[in-house]
C-alpha cells in the first residue's frame, strides 16, 4: 500500500514517510529529516502533537539492535540496508564452527544483524537462524553438515540481500581462495570513520556503526572481499571486544561508567539527587582500588579527608550504602565484555582502609567499619568480616546495616538468642521478620541451666562458662532442618545485588505471567524459586564457601552432603497422612522415606511429584518446593532435571501451574478479531470476494479442510456498501486474510479492529453469563430417561475410543499400545488412576467423566 492510502497522521504514514527519504539521502541529518516528512505529509513539527508522533516513530526506527536505521556521528541518519545490500564481507571459520554449523557472527558479520533468519540463495529449504546472545553477541545456526564444504583456519565471503520478507534474507557464501589482501586505504578509512564517531561520546563504536560509517563515505568499499572486519579493525589500532571497538582504555571506562550510571539510576530512581554523588563516591574508590587516573576523565586529583568524609555522608542512607557495595563488590550481573572492569575484594580494601582513617563521627566510623566488613566476607574471612561489624556497633550501637548482619552472623553459628537480639533491635522488613520468628522460636527451647564448671552440653570438653554460657544448646539435627534452608536464604538476600538478580530471574521464569509484576511476586513466594536459585543455580555452594566455617559442624557436614543430592521425579508408593510419605525415584528405582506433615494429609499412592528429599541426620526431609507431576509429563521433566538449567526447570514449573491454553482446530491461540476495513471499489471488492471465498447468505467464508472427511470455517466476512467486516478467531488467520485482501483490485484500508485474547477465566465467565440470562439449568432428575440413556451410551463409546487413539501423556502410544508394552504399561496404570480423582465407580453423575475399572476391563488389565 502508498504512503497516500495510509492513515493520515497514523505512525505507519510516518514510517513510511522516514524510510523512502532517509534510503535516498543517506547520511541525512535529524532535523532535515524531520523537515522533508513534515513537508511531505503535511505535519508541523512545532505542534505538540506531531512533533511527539515524529519523535516517537524515530525512536523505534533508530533502535541500536532490531531498527531499520542507524544514528552516526555528529548528526547522520542511515538507513542500515540500504548500505549494507550488495556488500560481501569475510570470516575465518574456525574448527568449531565448521564442526558444529554455529557462526560467532558478533563483529565480522556486523553488516547483517539485521536479519532473524537467512536462506541459502542456491538451497531456499536451508535455513540458518541468527541467535541474540548476552551483551549483544550473534550467532548463526545453520542444520548439520551446512558448512561442510568449507575448510576451517580459511576465510568465507558471505553476503546477504534483502528477501520480500523483512526478517529474512538470502545468504550467498562462498570460499575465498586466497586469503583477501589489506589495503592502506580501506584501514585508513576504517580508522577515519572511526575518529568521527568516537569524538564525541568517547565510547566504544559498534562494530556495524563503524562498518555503516566507512560505507556511507565509500560505498564501494566491501564490493569485492577483504580481510574480515575483526582484523580490519585490528590493523586500524582498533581493540575488539564483544560487539565493540575501542582504541585506548579510557574509552571502555568511560562505557564502563555509563552502564554504571544506568545501573545506580535504576536502583534510585531517575530524578533522584544522589546519582552524581554516587558515582563521586564510586569514581574515588576505582581510584583508591588503583584504577588508572588517566582513564576518569573527570578525575581532579586525590581525594581529600573532607571529600571522603562527604562520600561516608551519602552512604549513611542504608539503600545508597547497599548500591555502593553491590557496585564494588560484585561483578556486575551479565554485563557486556567489553563493559567489564570487576576488581577483586582485596584492590577495594584500601577504599575501606581509606574511608576509615577520614571518619570523624560515631555514623561516620560504622559506615567505613561496614565496607570494610563486606569486603572481608568476598575474600572469604567471616571471622574477620565479624569483627569489623562489631567494631561498627561498638561505633553506633543504632545502626543497623551491621546489626542485621550480627543477627545474620549469629544465626549462621546457632546462637538464636544472640541473633534474636540482634534483629529485634532491627526495624521489621521481609528480610528480618521470617527469620526472626525462627530463631525465636529456637530461643525458647533453652534447656535446663548447667553449672558453670560442668561440662559443656556440645562435647567439647571445656567448660560450659567457657564455651556455651548464656547460647541455647542445640536441638536434635533433624529438627534443625528449617533453620539450616533459612541460613541458605538469609545468604541469598544478602549476598548483593548478583543473588537478588538469579532469584528475580528465576521468579520472572516460574512466573504465568513473567510480564506481570503480581504474578512475579506469587512466584517469588513459592519455595521452589529459593530453592532453584541455590541447588541448580549453584548458590548453596558459594554459601557453604562462604558462610560453612560459621555453621555449627554438625550442620556443615550435613549440608555440604546436599550437594550430591539431586531433584528428581518420584511416585508417592504409601503414605502415613500427618507423619511422612513413602516414595519411589523415577529415575534410579530407589525407594525413600521422607517425614513431612502437610503434604502427607493431601497426597495420595500413584501420585507423582517432582521434589529434593535431602539426608537430615535421622532420615530425610523435604527442602524447597513440591510439584505435583500429571501422568505422562514425568519423562520430559526428568530430561529437563538431567540438564540441571534452573531456568529451564522454573518454565517447565510455570507452564505446569499456567490455566489451560485455548486454540483452535490448528492450534492457534484463540483471539477473537473482528476487523472493518473501507473498500475503494465495492462492485470490484464483490467480485474479489467471490473468487476468493464461498458465498453464503449473509457474505462469505473462507473454507479449509483438515483432511478428507473435516472442512472448518476459517473467516466470516460481510460487506455493508463499502465497509467490509472481517470476523475470525485467531491472530494467524486475521493475518491469512489481510494478506489476500491486499491484493483487491483498488484496494482497502483497516479503519478499526478489535481483538479479544480469550483464556479459561474469560470464557468460564462468559458460560456463568450465559446461564444467569437463561436461568437455572435441569438437575439430573429432571433429564428423561431417554436422554439419560442417551448420555450413558455415548460416554461408553468416548471410553471406548480412547483406548485405540495416540495419547501425548503415554508419548503417542495408544493406551491399549501402552498395555501391551511392559515398559509403558506403568504409565498408563498411574494415568488411569488420575482419573480416579474425577470419577467415582457407580456414579449417578452423567458429566462425560471416564471410569478407570471400565477403561481397566476394556485394556485387559
């Protein structure tokens, strides 16, 4: 369709409008750009409201990795593919690549990130799929053997033109014979484009920046092959890392410090006024932690006692000091390579040590005592790390970062009423409350007072005064057991900001709705996040690293013995409802024992859940969550638990506990869409219609069939003079017929749409409007006996039929396939028996239910 036939004032119009000008005149700069759209379709750009439209659709247009256009230095608009069209660019395959059929395509392939998927000009069945990575890394994964014509150490010309489809493209490759000659120019142009870009920002240039940059001044310049961009850039002085490129330190921090920017903004909010004295703060500790001078551009010299007194004064807010430590003290969380500039606990300490000597007052000396207390607990010295927090409440004995982590320290030595102390001079959070209660709860079970000069109640052999005086002796191990996961959690909420992040990650993952923050904060409350977070996603490790020389011994040994001690899928074989759960492992045949009293009053034999019994020192115990396992779904869990990723076992967890999903005969989500369109030529729309659907009294509709006894009605449409209405129930078929309706003669435009996403809840709530309007519905008494029988022989037949057709729990078999199968027919048995719950024997209930002692009978089980 034309600019002129779309919408005026729409954002498509305006799209339209930017790429056929800025694809002529490339290079163009924002504001002529704006000027030549305005003229063309009549807007003005100091109006409110097209001045936003115009704002809005450049911002999606100009996006770094997935917009058609690239923002260059000073002020020039590209559009990427029409620069990049015809080119050839080159890569060394190396052994792995050609191995595997998987292309590092990050920096030599730069010109073609544009594209999801490519197809072999001379094989269009042979697709190759481009894959985002972390920190803006791409790769290329084509299907086995596709690279097999190529040697590896050579060089390949590859190039790619736009195919009819935006995301796709055709991919040419072919071998270089020789390897591609340097010329002086093209790396003097290379370095040319790159000094114009960099000027300014002083920040890495892209890869394919720095490509679109050399192609806008010399669009001939990859024509024919040359050396690939990686060792381009390389002679032209130029450092690669990731998908970037930088010729001196100071440039890669000053990216370093944006992305920290980014981070302290996000954490305090963008209008806040303590961001600039944040990063003051962070700027003097890269210096003190031996970060060179030259690379802060801003740097004025060595800081003064007074300005390192004034950093302590911004960290006296718990929140900026939190931000201040996860800044020095983790690694950032999954940041680009070439952002990276992490220095080891021990190059900070003299931060610490810094901050220390300049500290005047009582605030002043906890705040430096504390720093210097979590760099301690990064080198792993929790003893020392003690130290510096009671040193920071002998300082102020009110301030509370370090008595949380007194009572955190306590807690980790089985001295809960010490950490009671602690926490209960802590004002209530999440963070205190839970684990507050637990050690509590422990304090009151002191035993009976001992002698001062008896022996110690631990088996120490010394003293009680001079060993556990005033510490509550510890109960049996087993019951110990909650305590031990809680230690494991406080760890997780306070190891900073890398810890906060897996467990957000992983709730975001188990979440039905990870785009929903109520729906991530429900996940976040399910134990099975926690526990995924430290057993898969290796916390519990770090924390026995960290944290095991403060454990009670016992404890230590117990739970370094979790380690081995894999999540599994197992059948419930008996239960003792109230006391425990006897249990089978799925995956090795062993049988377990596991005490636990609330699952145990609901669960029943057949039953399968996915869980992590551990050893507690007298038998076993739960840790983390349980899930319930519907029949057939146990074998692809215990493929996915082999692979041991959290993520993918937190999905598998979400899709287990998501509503059910409605689709239509194809499988498309049901969406109802309704959508008119204004047609330009009715009589030759009439005439379209009839040649392209079936007519019916009312319009017409658009027939499929699914095999050769099955037609469905895909699309309804009716024409009203020139309005013609669009009626289907899928996003994939209202997509079907926009498509074909395209191709009338004349032409037609969407002038509105409606689309209805409908789920369970939306449709069991239309089903109770639907019976409130019609009234109460016939009991079964009131159904005649004729209907009755009618209902009774077709469930028969529904019983009858399933047992000869494939099932997806029993892996497609059928489930009389599935009784014939000594290795199935134990699925089949723990399926039947699901039905169980839905059915009872005898049943006057006349809902289309299957009875397992009839599907038994008809199996011949």
């Amino acid at each position: 369709m034309k600019i002129e036939d779309l919408p005026e004032d729409s954002p498509a119009r305006v799209e339209a409008a930017m790429i056929e000008i800025v694809a002529a005149d490339q290079g163009i700069g924002c504001a002529d750009l704006d000027r030549a759209v305005c003229d063309r379709l009549g807007l003005d750009d100091t109006n409110q409201s097209d001045r936003a439209l115009l704002d809005e659709v450049f911002e999606e247009l100009i996006d770094r990795d997935y917009g058609p256009f690239a923002l260059l230095a000073p002020d020039r608009v590209v559009h990427k593919r029409g620069l990049t069209d015809g080119i050839t660019l080159t890569h060394r395959l190396t052994e792995a690549e050609q191995q595997s059929g998987v292309i590092g395509a990050t920096c030599d392939l730069a010109g073609f990130r544009g594209y999801d998927v490519l197809n072999l000009a001379d094989d269009e069945t042979t697709v190759i799929e481009i894959w985002d990575g972390p920190g803006g890394a791409i790769t290329w994964h084509g299907p086995p053997g596709w690279l097999d014509g190529f040697e590896a150490g050579k060089a390949v010309a590859i190039r790619v033109d736009s195919a009819s489809s935006d995301d796709r493209g055709r991919l040419m490759i072919a071998r270089v014979n020789a390897d591609p000659k340097t010329s002086g120019a093209l790396v003097a142009a290379v370095r040319a484009a790159y000094d114009v870009e960099v000027e300014e920002p002083w920040l890495p240039v892209s890869a394919e920046e720095l490509l679109l940059a050399v192609l806008l001044d010399a669009p001939d310049a990859f024509s024919s092959a040359a050396p690939p961009l990686s060792e381009l850039y390389h002679q032209a002085g130029l450092e690669v890392r990731g998908r970037d490129v930088a010729h001196d330190a100071s440039v890669w921090h000053s990216l370093t410090r944006v992305i920290r920017l980014g981070r302290v903004m996000d954490e305090l909010g963008r209008d806040s006024n303590l961001t600039l004295p944040v990063l003051r703060v962070l700027d003097t500790a890269d210096v003190a932690s031996g970060i060179d001078v030259e690379l802060l551009t801003e740097y004025e010299g060595p800081p003064t006692a007074e300005d390192l007194r004034e950093h302590l004064s911004v960290m006296s807010k718990p929140e900026v000091l939190e931000i201040v430590c996860d800044e020095l003290f983790d690694q950032p969380y999954r940041e680009p390579p070439a952002a990276s500039a992490y220095l080891e606990p021990e190059s900070r300490a003299q931060f610490a040590k810094a901050l220390a000597g300049a500290a005047r007052t009582r605030r002043e000396k906890a705040i430096a005592r504390y720093i210097s207390a979590i760099c301690a607990e990064r080198s792993l010295e929790p003893e020392v790390a003690e130290e510096h927090l009671k040193a920071a409440i002998e300082a102020d004995g009110d301030f509370e970062p370090a008595l949380d982590r007194l009572g955190w320290y306590a807690s980790d030595r089985g001295d809960a009423p010490l950490a009671a102390r602690y926490w209960g001079r802590v004002a209530t959070s999440s963070a205190i409350e839970v684990p507050l209660a637990e050690v509590r709860e422990f304090a009151r079970t002191s035993t009976a007072k001992m002698g001062r000069n008896e022996p110690c109640w631990c088996g120490s052999g010394r003293k009680y005064k001079q060993c556990h005086l005033g510490i509550t002796e510890l109960p049996p191990l087993p019951d110990r057991i909650g305590w031990l996961c809680r230690k494991a959690t406080c760890f997780l909420e306070r190891r900073g900001r890398n810890a906060r992040m897996a467990v957000m990650t992983l709730a975001s993952a188990r979440a039905v709705d990870p785009h929903d923050n109520d729906s991530i904060l429900e996940a976040l409350s399910d134990p099975i996040v926690i526990d995924l977070a430290l057993t898969e996603g290796g916390w519990f490790e770090r924390f026995l690293e960290e944290r095991g020389p403060l454990l009670p011994e016992d404890e230590s040994v117990l739970a370094h013995s979790w380690l081995f001690v894999e999540r599994s899928v197992f059948e419930v074989i008996d239960v003792e409802a109230g006391e425990g759960l006897t249990l089978r492992d799925l995956r090795t045949g062993e049988s377990v024992e596991v005490r636990e009293r609330s699952f145990s009053e609901i669960a029943h034999p057949k039953m399968m859940i996915c869980a992590r019994p551990v050893p507690d020192g007298g038998g076993y115990q739960f840790v983390g969550g349980i899930i319930v396992v519907e029949p057939g779904h146990e074998r692809g869990l215990l493929a996915i638990l082999d692979d041991g990723d959290p993520y993918s076992i937190a999905e598998w967890f979400s899709a287990a506990h998501a509503p059910p999903r409605l689709a239509n005969r194809e499988g498309d989500d049901l969406v109802l869409c309704e959508i008119e369109l204004e047609v330009a030529n009715p009589p030759e729309a009439v005439d379209f219609l009839d040649a392209n659907f079936e007519g019916e009294r009312d319009g017409w509709v658009e027939v499929h069939d699914l095999d050769e006894d099955e037609s469905i009605i895909r699309a309804q449409l009716a024409l009203n003079g020139s309005r013609l209405t669009v009626n289907v129930n899928s996003e994939e078929r209202a997509r079907r017929v926009l498509a074909l309706l395209d191709r009338m003669p004349g032409g037609c435009l969407v002038v509105s749409e409606r689309r209805e996403p409908l789920d369970v809840a939306t449709v069991q709530a239309r089903a109770s409007e639907m019976a409130e309007s019609a009234g109460a519905s016939l009991s079964d008494e009131e159904i005649p006996l004729e209907a009755r029988a009618l209902m009774a022989e077709y469930r028969d037949r529904y019983e009858e039929r399933w047992c000869e057709q494939p099932v997806p729990a029993l892996g497609g078999l059928t489930p009389r396939e599935a009784a014939e199968d000594p290795t199935r027919r134990e699925e089949l048995d723990r399926l039947i028996a699901s039905f169980e719950r839905e059915s009872v024997a005898d049943s006057e209930d006349f809902d289309v239910v299957m009875r397992p002692a009839r599907l038994r009978e008809l199996l011949g089980m």
